[in-house]
C-alpha cells in the first residue's frame, strides 16, 4: 500500500524540485534557441550550432580542468552545470566538484549571455500603416 501523507511531508521538496530544475532547463534551452536563430538565418546552420555549443562547452571545461588541475571548467559544460543543480534541488548526493553557488552563477552568466546577444540582434519597430 502507499504510505500516505507521511512520505509526502518528509519528500515534499521533491515536486518542488522538479518543478524548479525542469522550468530552469526549459529556459536555458529557449534562451539559446532564441539568441542563436538571431545570430544565424539558416536553420540548420543553427540547429548545429545549438548542438555544438553542448559539444565544445564540454570540450573547453575539461581542458580548464586539465590545464589548471582545477574543477571549475566543469562551469562551461551545460549538462555538468545543470547536474549539480537537480541534485542540490532534489537533495541528491553531488555527482561533479562544481560547487552550487559555481553552478548557478554558471546558469545565470548563460541566461544573461543568451538575453544580450538577444538584445544586440533583435530590434523592435512600429509598423506605420
């Protein structure tokens, strides 16, 4: 049988958690998809694009990490970032080094990132009829 309301006062930070880390990461992935159809006018182009930057953000994280016997390159891989977030928001062990507060300045440098080249490439105008 199910346990009742006991289980759900003791892991009631889990929705929550979801729910929090789903919406950042549909966010993210928005944001991006946004800025990089601004920069770019062809779509393959930039559905490339959006899949390289996983690909070299990854790649550059690791070589900061070697290159500076560090863990904070580990801030430029998008999939390590956001692996540190769902288990700080869910309460799971940490899986990487990246630091929480790392990993949130992380999200937020990619957010502010992707709304400035937004800005740089998107302009608003009236239509006179």
């Amino acid at each position: 049988a199910l346990e009742g309301w006991d289980w759900t006062a003791k892991y009631w930070y889990i929705p929550w958690g979801i729910f929090a880390a789903s919406w950042l990461w549909i966010l993210l992935l928005c944001l991006l998809a946004l800025a990089v159809s601004a920069c770019l006018r062809r779509r393959i182009v930039a559905g490339g694009l959006i899949l390289g930057v996983f690909f070299v953000g990854a790649g550059f994280g690791a070589a900061v990490n070697q290159a500076l016997n560090t863990h904070i390159g580990d801030a430029f891989n998008i999939v390590t970032v956001f692996a540190r977030i769902w288990s700080v928001l869910l309460g799971a062990p940490a899986r990487t080094q990246l630091s929480a507060e790392a990993a949130c300045m992380a999200l937020a440098a990619m957010y502010c990132f992707c709304l400035y080249l937004l800005d740089r490439k998107v302009r608003a105008y009236e239509v006179v009829k």
